[in-house]
C-alpha cells in the first residue's frame, strides 16, 4: 500500500497527535486530582523555570518549542495566578521568574509528574526510549531542515 492510499489511522502523524492528546488530558486531570488549575502547557513553562531562572520571554518560548505569541497568553495566566514574575532587564526586554508560590507549586506538582512519566512509559525498555528519541529527533530534524 502506498503512502497516498494510506488510511489515517495508520499515519505516524496521527498516532504521535493522538498520543499528545491523551498526554495532556491526562495531564490536566492530574492537575485537577491535585486541587491544582493549571494546564499542561503551563506546567511546562513552570517547570522550565524551575531549571533555570531569569530567562527572557524569547529564550523560554525557544527552549520549550513553542511561539512568543503562546508564551506570552501562557505567562499573562500565570503571573495572574502569581506563579511568575516578570522582571525588567533592561529598556526593551523582562525575565521571567518564579515566584515563592510558583516554586511551592513546582514542588508540589513534581513528584506527581515523576510518577505519572513514569506510568507513561510503563514497559518500555530504556533501548526502545533512546530509539524513540532517536527518530524522533531525526523528524524534527527533517522538517528543520
């Protein structure tokens, strides 16, 4: 069968968005079950800021793969909630940190998201991982290039 003829549910593309979408449902009623209103989108924005502190709008948007018009609706929410705080750099630009209730969040939410991570990867071996990152990685790279 050619890759035309395809239906879609045998279409890697499909399984990968339908994967995604069972990752973030899950996701959030995780957040839910923890009495936390947060997504997963913003999760990971937390997250990233708990590695590394002070980063501009810029550089967050690039090291979690998203677009600066997402970041900045994501960032509007959580420095509503006070989770985050922008902080100016310089005349043109801010850095993003995290604020006491951000990373008392961070550290309430992580063990979780260990054992949820580790639920998602249930049976499969650290061989298979390290393929799956592999071509994964040579996708992106595929349509980087």
């Amino acid at each position: 069968m050619s890759e035309i003829d395809k239906p879609i549910n045998e279409v890697y593309f499909f399984w990968m968005d339908r994967t995604m979408k069972a990752w973030k449902k899950a996701s959030n009623q995780l957040f839910r079950d923890l009495g936390i209103n947060i997504t997963s989108d913003q999760w990971i924005i937390l997250k990233r800021l708990s590695e590394e502190q002070a980063l501009t709008q810029r550089e967050l948007a690039k090291s979690i793969s998203k677009d600066p018009a997402s970041v900045t609706r994501i960032l509007d929410l959580l420095e509503k909630e006070k989770l985050i705080a922008r902080v100016m750099a310089d005349r043109r630009s801010f850095t993003i940190n995290l604020t006491q209730e951000g990373e008392k969040l961070v550290k309430k939410v992580l063990p979780e998201a260990v054992k949820y991570r580790e639920k998602g990867i249930e049976g499969v071996s650290g061989e298979e991982m390290r393929t799956f990152r592999k071509v994964l990685d040579r996708i992106r790279d595929n349509f980087s290039s």
